[in-house]
C-alpha cells in the first residue's frame, strides 16, 4: 500500500492523497481514486466530496499542536 497523505485545508476541506478505501456508514465502498478532497462544510452537493461551496461560507484553520521539546 502506498503512503496517503490527509492535509487539512484552511478554510476549505480535507485533502487525500495516496491509495485508500473511503466507506459509508453501511459499509459501501466509493469509487477509489488517487487524490480527492472531502467536504468539511457539510454544503457540497457531491457529498463527502468538496464541490468548493465552502469558499464564501466556511471557515476553520487547524493546525498540529508544537511538539513539547
């Protein structure tokens, strides 16, 4: 299996890189694909997929709590 990759976007949606299985809650799988991006809006007509509804009306920046040294 290949490294995947899951970037939180500011103000936008969370970025999927590399080879996974995304699966609904009753277990259907979704076509697979290399790279997709997944709503964090909850606004997208392509659910779980982004449609870039978010641009205007979302936002949200996360970022990783800095390592205590």
């Amino acid at each position: 299996m290949s490294d995947v990759q899951i970037k939180v976007l500011d103000n936008g949606p969370l970025r999927v890189t590399g080879t996974v299985e995304l699966i609904d809650a009753e277990g259907n799988k979704f076509p697979q694909k290399a790279a997709f991006s997944l709503c964090r809006c909850g606004l997208s007509s392509k659910l779980p997929y982004c449609d870039g509804t978010h641009k205007t009306q979302f936002e949200s920046v996360v970022r990783a709590p800095k390592e205590e040294e």
